[in-house]
C-alpha cells in the first residue's frame, strides 16, 4: 500500500468529507451533461427500488428537454429501452443499474465473490453447478434471437429442467443466470422488466480479473472519493488483497484523516460559499450506499448517532451539506406533491429555505404543479 500523499488532512473534518464527496459524485458543482453520463461516471447505481433509483442519475444531470429542474424519469427509462444501461445483479447481491459497456468489467472484478456470498442460500435450495449448469443452458436457449421473457415466462422454460423454479428459487436461479453472463435486463413489457440473452445485448470483449478490479477502483474512487480501502473492497464484495492490488497500481491521490486513510480520484474542492446546501435523495442514493467503512460520516455531524433510528421512518434521505439530517416521502396527487419530512433536530431559517427550494426541485421531477411540503416537529 502506498504512503499516503499530500497533507496529513488533520483539518479536513467529517462535513468537509461529505462535501468533497458530493463533488465527486456529481451532486454538487459542475452536473453531468446528460443521465447517461452521470451512469458512465458512476459506473453503477444501486436499484432494487426500480422508480425511486432514476433519482439518482437525474439529480446529477442538467435539465432535460422540458426544463425540469432534474432530467425527468422518462430519460432513465429510454436507456433501459434502448439498452445503453442494463439493470442486473452485480457488485453485491443486489441490484444495479450499469452502462452496457462496463457490464463485462465489473463481472470479470466481481462476479465470483458475489456468488460465493450467495452460495448459503443456494444450498439451502439444494442448488449445485450441474443444477446451475442446465437452468443457465434453458435461460440462454430461452432468450435467443432477441426474445425478451419476463420472470414468468423464464420460469415456465426452467421449469423443462428444473424441479419448482418459483419464488425465491426462481430469484436465485436467474441471478446466477446475471452473474454467469447468460441474461442482463431486456426492454420492459407491460411495465414489467424483461430478461434479454446476455451476449446479444452486451458488447463482447473480454477482460481478465486483475484489470478489471483496477479498472473498478480508478471508477470508485474518481467517482466516490475521497473514500477508504474498505469502502471500496465492500461496495465491490472483493477480498482485501484484491482490492490492495488494484489501488498499489494506480496513481491515486490520498490523504490520511479522522484515523484513516482515504483515497480520491478528484481534487478537493474549494471550500463554497453562501448558505446550506439541502438534496432529497432515494434511499439507496450512492451517497450514502457507497462507504460501508467510513459510514459515521455519513450521517450529519451535528447530531448524535443515537438521534437516528434504526429503522427510519422514510427511506429516501435528506442530506443537509453532504450528510444525512433525516428522511422524506413523496406521494404524488393529482396537480401536487405531497412530501413529507423527518428531522431529528430543528432547522435554522436558512436550512428551511434550502429545504424548500430543493422540494420544488423534487415537485418539478414528479411532473406536479403544486408541492405540500411538510414539515414534521423534529423528534
């Protein structure tokens, strides 16, 4: 592992962290041209939430066609249609939301850890590799020659070699199918996603494990940073020694902070003026999903961790200056939108206006005239 370069950092404190990171991700300062740019820097954007995840891109976008105050959900759903951005398991067991062209790559980095991740729960369904073997040669047959089958139909076509393959055998069979390179997401049907043969929609060219993992961390940390070793061996599921590998071999910038070492791609930036910044974000926003290790930054400095339940009651997340300061829910109406809020402590009146000004940012996106912001006494 290198020494840590630059400043020793003793002064960049947990809300400077945050700051620098929601520069890096694009949330903050110069915005991406397009949601399809803000994919590609990036490189995956956590989705088991399909709606509320086109959030994330949108918000580190400029304005559409229509003047949103973020690219509105229909560009997000577009390049799932056209297949620029596929929504599939990889990086962990869950779903993601990644550019066709990165797909290869990030399997190649990832897709061996996280079946071994998965491998209690496929015992536990009895599955092995010659089970695994014949669904993933029924999935391919099944999808060949652009068919794009939903859950359904891929479980009617496993079921010619497949005892049961329902439920939660069903979910497990078809992500090891996404993980095996045999399926990745295909066009939507009825609003349902469908699942289209993986080598007649992704781009070949084939990548080996070692350049794949330092491809994935030079993606991480431009897009992440500054962020710590384990943060990124977490949100990609790679062993330590991997991950140590990929980083030796790239010419990271790093500073050494609050007890850790952390990792950026990306300057930092210089310190904004004027007041609070306030972003209404979905629950799953990379912002907070991306740093399992130095996770204690990313709740807001000014409150005690034992102020933020375990389970909150919203949750998409507000962030106030980079960290979360509660949660919201948004219920569209007919002409409004209804956002509810959570605080667990009181707003200055400046921290209330930004509030308000990125709610309306929030009414623009859903498509409604009229926003009902409320705001909850803080707990």
């Amino acid at each position: 592992m290198p020494t840590p370069t630059g400043r020793t950092g003793t002064d960049l404190a947990p809300g400077a962290v945050a700051a620098w990171r929601a520069h890096s991700q694009r949330l903050w300062g110069e915005r991406c041209a397009t949601p399809m740019e803000a994919f590609s820097h990036l490189g995956a954007v956590q989705s088991q939430e399909y709606q509320p995840s086109k959030l994330t891109p949108a918000m580190r976008a400029v304005p559409d066609g229509e003047a949103l105050a973020f690219a509105g959900p229909a560009a997000v759903d577009a390049l799932i249609e056209q297949g620029a951005v596929v929504r599939t398991h990889v990086l962990r067991p869950t779903w993601h939301t990644v550019p066709v062209e990165d797909l290869r790559m990030m399997l190649a980095a990832t897709a061996d850890r996280v079946k071994q991740l998965m491998g209690t729960n496929n015992r536990a369904f009895g599955f092995d590799e010659g089970i695994f073997a014949r669904s993933n040669a029924l999935i391919a047959e099944a999808t060949a020659g652009g068919k794009h089958l939903t859950r359904e139909e891929l479980s009617e076509a496993l079921a010619a070699g497949v005892a049961d393959p329902t439920g939660q055998r069903l979910a497990h069979l078809v992500a090891h199918a996404e993980l095996s390179a045999v399926v990745c997401s295909g066009t939507q049907r009825d609003g349902k996603q469908t699942y289209a043969n993986f080598d007649e929609r992704v781009p070949a060219g084939p990548i080996e494990h070692d350049e794949a993992v330092r491809a994935l961390a030079l993606r991480f940390f431009t897009s992440r940073g500054p962020a710590t070793l384990k943060d990124f061996t977490r949100w990609a599921s790679l062993k330590v020694s991997d991950a140590k590998a990929a980083v030796d071999a790239l010419d990271l910038g790093s500073v050494e902070a609050l007890g850790r070492v952390f990792y950026f791609g990306l300057d930092r930036p210089e310190p904004a003026e004027g007041g609070p910044v306030v972003d209404f974000v979905q629950g799953f926003d990379e912002m907070m999903c991306s740093y399992t290790d130095s996770k204690d930054l990313v709740l807001h400095h000014s409150v005690p961790r034992s102020r933020f339940p375990d389970r909150p009651r919203y949750n998409p997340a507000i962030l106030l200056d980079g960290q979360v300061i509660g949660h919201w829910k948004a219920t569209p109406k007919k002409d409004s939108l209804v956002v509810e809020t959570w605080r667990p402590r009181g707003f200055t009146a400046a921290e209330i206006a930004a509030l308000r000004r990125r709610a309306d940012r929030l009414r623009a996106w859903y498509g409604k005239d009229e926003l009902d912001l409320q705001l909850d006494d803080p707990a």
